[in-house]
C-alpha cells in the first residue's frame, strides 16, 4: 500500500508510525484509519518488529477526528474505532510520542499505547462535551484507569485542556521531555524494550491488560497460571 497520509519507518527493530496530515493538525480521517491499519498488520506479522512507536511529529499530535471528512464520506467513528481498537489490541509494546495537540481522538490513540512520552508542548485535552458529544473511542473507559475518575470526569465534563506537567503529574503520561529530544528519547525508551524478551513482554502486557477487567483473586491467579507457562517454555528453548 501507497502511504498518503502517515509514513511509515522502521530501525533496529523499531516501527514508527508519523500522522503526517499537517494542514489538518493530523486529523483522523477514514484514509488515515485504512493506511494505520495496514500498519498496525505489518507491526503484527513482521517478527523482526519489536516495539511499535506512534507519533505526529514535532508540531502536533493529532488533534482528533476529521470532522469535514466523516461528513463527505461517514465513515468519520469507524476511523478512529479502527485505530484505536488496533493499537490497544497490538501484542506488541507501543509508544506514544505526543507533541503539540493531542485532543478529543487524538488523545484516545494516545491513550491506547502502552507508554506516553510528551514533549514540553504537548496540549491534552477533551472538547466533546462542548459541542454536545462524547468521547466515543475509548477516553470514557481509559482515561478514568489512567488518572482516577474524579480527574478524568473534571476533564471530560469541563472540556479544559491540560499541559504536560499537568499530564505527568496525574499519570496521563509516563515522561516529559523538551521538544527537540522527543523523537530521540521515544527511541530511546524503544530500545530497551527492543533489548527484552518479547515473550516475556507479550505475556506481561496481556496479564497487565486482561487483568484489569478481573477481581484480584482471579487476576492473581490469571497471572500465576500465565507465569507458568512462560517459564516452561523458557526452559523449553535451545537458550535455556
């Protein structure tokens, strides 16, 4: 496939997926939607892949849907769906490197990644509410385990943005990093993650994720009969 609205790298084991949709702040269109997914299927078939980075560049994130072209096509919610559902969905760890507007759908695909890294300019925010809608792919569910549900209602009902201080100091991103580093600190963090085991990895984020939605007893021994398993197989292998 022919990239139109995304580019698409990959070094060292990292994949790195860029919005490229400047003129409109990296909106999510259903273009964007088709092209991320292929991406999304290349990161999760291509075994040399190890750790998958999104980002916008420097200038900005994305600054949700693409409201004139889910008018024209209406397909605007399938887009972000699809995206969002793929990245959360994704075996492997992801990475966000959020810089500029990360608003409404662009701060739920953020959100979908595993890890957060936000340079010193990044702007979060939910403005739905404000024009009578809802987050709808995933910023009603996620945010709420990400910053408690007193922060994540203050910022969903009120439509305020955040900066990235305020984004680090309530959990909604993992780090912060002047702007001009942003892509070498997200590569950074990559390849540690790169230097680990990705069955281990693999394991860890399903026992992270799917624990989640359980009890403690029954997380706990989820994760315990999961552990096992990783360790037979472990032992199992010509590396010992």
């Amino acid at each position: 496939m022919v990239y139109e609205t995304i580019i698409y790298e990959q070094e060292d084991g990292i994949a790195i997926l860029t919005l490229n949709r400047p003129q409109q702040r990296n909106a999510i269109s259903p273009q964007v939607g088709t092209e991320v997914d292929d991406v999304l299927d290349k990161v999760a078939t291509d075994e040399e892949i190890k750790v998958l980075i999104v980002t916008g560049g420097t200038e900005v994130f994305s600054a949700g849907m693409d409201l004139k072209a889910g008018r024209v096509t209406g397909r605007r919610q399938s887009s972000i769906f699809s995206i969002v559902d793929g990245l959360a969905a994704c075996e492997k760890p992801t990475i966000a490197a959020i810089s500029g507007f990360a608003l409404g759908g662009g701060c739920e695909l953020a959100m979908a990644c595993d890890l957060r890294i936000a340079s010193n300019t990044a702007v979060f925010g939910f403005p739905e509410v404000s024009f009578g809608a809802m987050p709808g792919a995933g910023g009603t569910q996620r945010l709420p385990r990400l910053v408690g549900i007193a922060k994540a209602k203050e910022m969903i009902f009120t439509s305020d943005r955040i900066d990235a201080q305020e984004a680090y100091r309530i959990g909604l991103v993992n780090k912060v990093v002047p702007v001009e580093s942003l892509m070498e600190e997200a590569k950074k963090l990559a390849q540690v993650l790169v230097s680990r085991s990705p069955v281990a990895l693999k394991t860890v984020k399903r026992c992270i994720n799917d624990g989640m939605q359980m009890d403690l007893a029954t997380g706990l021994q989820y994760a315990k009969t999961a552990a096992g398993a990783l360790g037979a197989a472990r032992r199992a292998s010509p590396q010992g």
